[in-house]
C-alpha cells in the first residue's frame, strides 16, 4: 500500500509539473511574440525621431525615446531553431545561462511540424537543461559549459548534450532530501522517450556528463 501511495504521488507530481510548465512556455511564446513585434516596429520609430531631432522636435523625440528604452529591457529573443516549442524553451534557459556565466554552444535543426507532442518535447529538453545547468553551476566559472545538439532526420529526432560537472556521475539516483520531489525529471524524461519507442544512454568522465536520446516521431 505505501509502495504504490508513493507511485500515485510521483505521478501526480510529474503531471502537475508538466502542466506548470507547459503554462510557463505559453506566457514565455507571448512575451516573445511581442520582442518580434517590437524588433519589426522598431525601424519606423527611429526614421520618425531621425525626423523630429532634424525639425528640433526634441520633446517629441525624447518621448518615443523613452518608451524605447522601457521596450528594449524585454529579454533578447534569439533564433535557435525553426521549431516553436524547442526555440522558446532553449530562449528561456539561455537566459538562464547567461546569468550564470555559462557557454552555451548548440546545433539545432529541427522543423517547425514534427509528429512528437509538445508536452513530451517540453518534458524532455527542459529536463536534459534543467539537470546541466544545476551540474555546471557548481563548478569553476572558467570550466561553465554546456553543448547540445538536437537534429531530426527522416522521422527521428537526435538529441546529443554535454555539460561540465565537479565530479564524476556514478548514477542518475538523486541525493537530494526530498526524494519524492527530487528525481521525477529523469523519470518523467526517460518514460517520455520511452512513449516513442526511443533509446537512450549517458556516460560520464572527472569533467563532463553527455546524454544521448533517439525518438520516433512515427
């Protein structure tokens, strides 16, 4: 009874985190909808301040100024790849990165439509970063690297990532005091790959942790 209270919980904790996230990546997918609106109005404000500062309409000018100034402190949106889902999750993480001094280095190919649902896509690369970026931060601000690859050929989708760690990974079991909670990621990755007849393998040295995954999309 306890053993299988226990699978009820962590069931319900993954759902429950998937839905948190797939409600963040909406608000994020707004939030960058306006970034690309601003980066296409942008040319038009400044011919009409080039225009004012020529005619010395320096009031004028100085109020769409301002509400530049306040546009542009919108986090950068960068262009990752072509798929909506992968480019919006690899923007938030980015962010992330940057703030904590990590090299990002990526390869990322992936079409706009591909047949794996956006949830499992979410549970997956938000997982495989989630887990790098805690593994990187511990370490050394000169040794802070993270690299993926993520490819999709002919109905599979590849996906390669490096990241440095301190120290050598013996498993993938958590060490954390709150097991119930601390965990569920690699789970809810792993059952996510395994959806779509997927494989998947990790290895690890005294400097780097990679991961590899290969899914179906059929």
């Amino acid at each position: 009874m306890e053993r299988l209270y226990i699978k009820s919980k962590e069931s319900d904790i993954i759902n429950l985190k998937l839905m948190m996230k797939e409600q963040h990546y909406i608000e994020v997918e707004v939030q960058n909808e306006k970034i690309r609106k601003f980066k296409h109005d942008i040319h038009n404000q400044l011919v009409v301040i080039n225009n004012y500062v020529q005619n010395e309409f320096y009031n004028d000018a100085q109020d769409i100024l301002s509400s530049l100034i306040k546009d542009v402190d919108i986090a950068t949106y960068y262009n990752f790849s072509q798929n909506r889902v992968i480019n919006t999750l690899i923007n938030v993480k980015y962010n992330l990165m940057k703030k904590e001094f990590i090299i990002f280095e990526y390869n990322i190919k992936v079409p706009s439509k591909i047949s794996i649902l956006d949830k499992d896509l979410i549970a997956i690369i938000s997982n495989i970063l989630d887990n790098a970026i805690e593994a990187t931060v511990k370490c050394p601000l000169s040794n802070r690297k993270i690299s993926m690859n993520i490819l999709y050929y002919n109905g599979a989708l590849v996906i390669n990532s490096k990241n440095s760690i301190q120290k050598m990974v013996v498993d993938l079991e958590t060490h954390k005091r709150n097991i119930l909670e601390h965990g569920l990621g690699l789970k809810s990755l792993f059952g996510c790959v395994n959806q779509y007849n997927g494989v998947y393998n990790w290895q690890s040295n005294n400097s780097e942790f990679e991961i590899n995954i290969i899914m179906c999309d059929q």
